[in-house]
C-alpha cells in the first residue's frame, strides 16, 4: 500500500503512529522519528518496524517489515507512506 494524500477514499486517514500524513513537512517528520533529515533532499525513513526477521544485509538496518515515509526533494513535503517494505534487506519483502 502506498498512499501520497492524507485522507483517501470516503474519509480513510493516512497516517503513522508517529500522526506524520503524507504532505507534512520533512522538518515534522523526522523530528516525529527522531531522525536527521539529512541535506541531500532526498529522504526515506522507517516509520514502524515489525519484528526482526533475522540478519540484515544493511549496515544499520534491522532486517524487519516496515513503513516508509519517503521524500524526494528537499523542502517539499513527504510524498508517500508505504508498506510493506524492509530496510534491512535492501527494501525487499
């Protein structure tokens, strides 16, 4: 699933558990997960992780299901939410 407005369908809101919406602000969501935003302009953070599957394949990565928060540009606003995704196998489920 992956949702780029916060409020889909008839009325179905769009949100973490951290409350970030697609279309906030990066500033908002990685003060939300505690995370540097970075300088790059390009932004993708484990929003919620599921339990750990076993070894990751990605330094710093916990090989787990998780939620995305995703952002292309610097200073607009967070594109999409999805799931799932693993962070720690190189985004693969």
């Amino acid at each position: 699933m992956s949702a780029n407005k916060p409020v889909v369908g008839n009325g179905i809101d769009i949100r973490t558990v951290q409350g970030i919406h697609p279309g906030d602000s990066l500033a908002a969501a990685a003060t939300a997960l505690g995370v540097d935003p970075g300088t790059s302009g390009y932004f993708e953070a484990p929003a919620e992780t599921g339990p750990e599957l076993g070894p990751s394949r990605v330094p710093g990565q916990v090989n787990a299901p998780a939620v995305a928060v995703y952002q292309p540009l610097k200073d607009s606003p967070v594109v999409s939410i999805s799931a799932p995704t693993n962070f720690g196998d190189g985004h693969d489920i």
